[in-house]
C-alpha cells in the first residue's frame, strides 16, 4: 500500500472507516426491500404522520425551503463560496470543495440511485424526476454545509460555532422541508446523510494530508 493511501488511511481513523463499511454492508443488504414500500413499512407511517402533524402555515413555508434548496439556488452558493476561496486564494480548499461536492453528485446521482433504482413516494406536493434513494438533498447538504464550515472556520476561528449553528439549523430545514413535500421517504435522508458524512470524512482527511505535505509557514492555518 502506497505510503500517502496509509496515512489517508490513519488520519481518517478506524471509527470512521468502520463506519464507511458498516453504511456500505447495510446499503447492500437492504438493497433488494428498497424499490417498494409495503403499505405497513415504518417510513410509510413515519411519512404520513409527520405530512399530518405539520401546520398548514409551517408547511408552505417548508415548500419554499425544499424550493430554495434546489438545485439552481444551491448552484448559485456553492459557485459563491469557491468565488470567495479564490478571492482569498485559499486553493487548497477551493480543490476540497470542489471535489467535495462533484464527488457527491456522481456518487449519488449516477452511482447509487440507478442502482436502487426505487421510486419516489407517491402523492408528491410537487412535480419531481429521477429516483430516491439516497436523498441528494440529505447527501450534499452535509458534504457543502459542514466542508464549507469546517474550511472556513480554519482561517476565521471566531466564526466557527456560528458557521456551524446556523448550516446546521439550515440542514435541518430542508431535511424536513424534503419529507413534508413527500419528495423522499424517511430511509433516502438517512441512507443520504450517512452517505455524505462518509465521503465528506475521505475528502476532509485527504485535504488533512495534503496540508501536511504541501503547507508551509506563511500559508499555515490561523
């Protein structure tokens, strides 16, 4: 084994890789129960009863989160903070980011949603395409959410518990914002954020290791 892959390897740490293979030996088990949803599962119920415990007031305000964490809006963030990185020249962390959050979608988006191949729920709120599970909402919440966070709070160490106290409420939104509109069924967040905090724990530890084999004192973290 290359002596770069070993050190990846230990300053990802052994709790995180157990956990990357214990998400990948659940996803493949649980496989074959995903593409249908027996009128008796938990997430039905899970799904209809939070869809009857939202207030009408609160779930249109949801439908604007779910909205404003689509796809162009989310697009317009992301191109503002690798915008801001390379304002700073902070290219280490603009190359972090940006394979962050490229690495997410091809993972979910051409990798595990074709092959689950499960379709949405039924009775949407909105007009939705493509498969369920995982969520790509639950995945790149948490890989650009908590990277951007954890990136910046490296150089601004004052903003860190308000970086991370605010992407955190944010995330939170839109999870339920993605189960009130019945885009997603309960396991596709969770499979999702499982999903994303593993690739965004590979992608931190490598950044970590090139930090150590290219940083030096007058780009040093403060």
């Amino acid at each position: 084994m290359p002596p770069v892959v070993r050190e990846w390897l230990y300053v990802l740490g052994r709790r995180r890789l157990f956990i990357a293979l214990a998400i990948a030996a659940v996803l493949l088990v649980a496989g074959p129960s995903l593409k249908a949803n027996a009128p008796d599962s938990w997430d039905r119920a899970l799904l209809d009863g939070l869809h009857q415990q939202i207030p009408e007031w609160l779930g249109q305000l949801l439908l604007v989160v779910y909205q404003a964490s689509g796809v162009h809006v989310t697009a317009v963030l992301v191109l503002a903070v690798l915008g801001f990185l390379a304002f700073k020249r902070f290219w280490p962390d603009l190359v972090c980011l940006v394979a962050g959050t490229g690495g997410i979608l091809v993972i979910v988006d051409r990798l595990l949603k074709p092959w689950f191949d499960r379709p949405r729920p039924d009775a949407s709120l909105l007009e939705l395409s493509g498969r369920s599970f995982p969520s790509g909402h639950a995945a790149g919440s948490v890989v650009f959410y908590l990277m951007s966070c954890t990136l910046l709070a490296a150089h601004y160490p004052r903003l860190r518990r308000p970086l991370f106290v605010l992407s955190s409420l944010w995330v939170a939104l839109v999870w339920l914002s993605t189960l009130y509109c019945r885009a997603h069924w309960p396991s596709d967040i969770l499979a999702g954020a499982a999903v994303g905090y593993v690739w965004l724990s590979f992608c931190l530890a490598g950044f970590t290791v090139w930090e150590r084999h290219h940083s030096h004192p007058s780009s040093s973290h403060g």
